[in-house]
C-alpha cells in the first residue's frame, strides 16, 4: 500500500477507504453519552468556545446555515433561534447515530421546527452551489479523511461572501501548557472516557486526532488554497482551541 493510499487513524496508519468506517465506529460508541462527556472534559468551557464562533459568524434572519459535524445540535440550536422561522438550519452530520441523538434532543426541546437533519459527508456535501450564507463545523474537520476535498466542498455550497468557521482543538503556543494538556489528553481522557462511557480507545483516539490535526497556521493555508479569502483564526484557552474563518469572495 502506498502512502498516498493511506491517512491516519489517530497515530496508525490506514487505507483511506477504511478512515471513515473507523471513525464512525468511534462516533457510534460515544454517541449517546457525548454531551455529558463535552462537559466534562472541558469544564464547561466548550459552551463558551461555541458561542464565540455564533457571535463570529454573523448569521441573522433569514440566513441558511449548514452546521457539518453537527452531532447533538448545540450549534444548530442557536442558529435556528438567529435565522427565524423563514431562515434555514441544516445539521449534517457523517454518522446516523450521532445525527440521531441530535435530532432527538432538539426535538425534545422543541427546536426542530427550522432545522433539517442531513446524513452527509463533508468531502462530497449534496447541497447545490451557492447555498449557504455560513457554514460551521465544530470539532470535526480532523476526522475528515481529506481535509482539502472537504474546504473546497465546503467553498462550493457557499454563497459569494459566505462565511465559513472552522471550531477544533489545535496548538498551544506556551510549551508549559502545551505538556500539561498532553498529561491530560492521554491520562486522564481515556481513563475518563473509560469511567463515563465504558469506551477507553474513542478518546485515545480523540487526543491522537488532535495531535494529527493541523496546527493554526497551517490550516489558515489550506482554506487559502482552497479558495477563501479574508482568512484568520482566533486562539481561545491558550490555543487549545482555535476558530478559523474564511469567506468566499
């Protein structure tokens, strides 16, 4: 197998055909206690890292808004309450079970009204050109297999001067930080995940993805040759987190 055949997995090398499956496996088994974990693992904080990313985008009424990697809906919540019942939320997300949990919870929340539920792939959106006024995704785009394929899909749905953010953990800039969050990522992440979710190996998986993903800068150059422009990022907790922008002119 050669290495343009293959992606990672984590810190393993697999076929790019297989990545996906993978993945999904992960997302099937932390589907249902995912929230509780989110809270858990951040502190709560992530609540404040996605309300930074609503106040960012620039979303108001009557907007269409596609949240990829939407899981259990925190973000197409809000959206729905930003575009009003003439505006249009689409979560999308890879995996049913995830995409299950989100629309049970937004439906038992009486949220669902204006908001679609799309089974879909990031790298290949079934969405017409010129679609949306912003896209987001949180904390998915290092599962994608191509991240390339996946911006320049993303850039293809959007309308001219439409915004996308892109919310994922990435790169702390203070060395000190940078080795106490890597205690936390592969000690006490998979003990957690072990405890609350009886799944130890997801969240192994989750602190490998983040170390794979790329660093702020870098991705801030990929979404420029995919075709954004205007394109900056936002360090939040130390780099923990970044939420990069960019528009399509």
């Amino acid at each position: 197998m050669s290495e343009k055949d293959t992606t990672h997995f984590g810190y393993k090398q697999v076929d790019k055909d297989a990545k996906a499956g993978l993945v999904g496996e992960v997302f099937h088994s932390v589907a249902a206690r995912y929230d509780v974990m989110n809270d858990l693992m951040s502190g709560g904080i992530h609540r404040i890292w996605k309300r930074f990313t609503i106040e960012l985008s620039g979303v108001r009424q009557n907007n269409a808004v596609l949240d990829i990697a939407g899981g259990t809906g925190d973000l197409a919540a809000r959206f729905a309450e930003l575009v009003g019942p003439e505006g249009r939320v689409v979560l999308a997300d890879i995996n049913d079970s995830m995409l299950q949990v989100g629309r049970d919870k937004l439906l038992d929340q009486g949220r669902q009204r204006n908001i679609e539920f799309v089974q879909a792939d990031a790298q290949y959106l079934p969405f017409p050109d010129d679609s949306f006024d912003c896209i987001t995704i949180a904390f998915g785009l290092r599962n994608v297999t191509d991240i390339n394929l996946a911006l320049r899909s993303m850039l293809r749905v959007l309308k001219p001067g439409g915004r996308l953010l892109v919310l994922e953990f990435s790169k702390p800039g203070n060395p000190l930080l940078s080795r106490a969050y890597d205690t936390y990522s592969f000690r006490v992440l998979p003990l957690m995940g072990r405890l609350i979710a009886n799944d130890s190996d997801s969240y192994q998986y989750l602190a490998e993805s983040i170390r794979k993903h790329p660093d702020q800068n870098t991705l801030l150059g990929m979404m420029e040759d995919a075709g954004f422009c205007q394109c900056e990022f936002h360090n939040m907790t130390g780099g923990i987190v970044a939420l990069h922008r960019g528009i399509k002119a």
